[in-house]
C-alpha cells in the first residue's frame, strides 16, 4: 500500500503548480481523498478533499477559488491544481487516502 506525491517544485509567486498523488496497492477512489500542507513551524492542515462517494470537493478558505482537487479513477490518482499561487503556501504537501494511509509529501516552494 502506497501514496506517492509528485509535482512539487520552487515556483515565483502568481505562478501554478499540479500535484499527482498517485495510489498502489489499494483503490484511492473508495476513500475520501484529501491534500494536506504543513508549513515550517506549523501544524499540518487539510486544504482540499473529494468524496468518494460523489465526488464533492471542499476546500479550506486560504486556498478556496485558487487550488482545484480532482481525481482520475482509472489512473487511480488525484490531483492539486495550484494557481495564484503566494509565499504562503510554501510547505510539504501530503495527500491522503480517508486519513488512512498517506504519502511521504511534496515541497511547494514560492518566491517572491
């Protein structure tokens, strides 16, 4: 059973950024699937969810309107579409398969 994140990298502010999350081992589509961030000295925080059972997609206020998750269920992967993007969103990046099972993380780094 694994998660890998990928798409992380250094990027100037206003730019974009796709991260992959990509499953092995078990179905990512029959959990909820959730981004999380934790910045340098912070608490991790969930920033992004899809359901499984519909596909809904909640977002937390400090990235509503700039980041897009999505799923793709025959590559058995989702994604973090990151637009606008601001020096406060430099952190790692985890994606989650229902809290359950989580990958090793992704570092978005934005300069100014």
């Amino acid at each position: 059973v694994q998660l890998v994140e990928s798409g992380g990298g250094l990027v100037q502010t206003g730019g974009s950024l796709r991260l992959s999350c990509t499953a092995s081992g078990f179905t990512l589509r029959w959990y909820a699937t959730g981004w999380f961030r934790q910045a340098p000295g912070k608490e991790r925080e969930g920033i992004a969810c899809i359901t499984s059972r519909d596909d809904t997609t909640s977002y937390s206020d400090s990235v509503k309107g700039r980041f897009t998750i999505s799923r793709d269920n025959a590559r058995n992967a989702a994604y973090l579409q990151m637009n606008s993007l601001q020096s406060d969103d430099t952190a790692v990046y985890y994606c989650s398969g229902g809290r359950l099972h989580w990958g090793q993380g992704t570092l978005v780094t934005v300069s100014s």
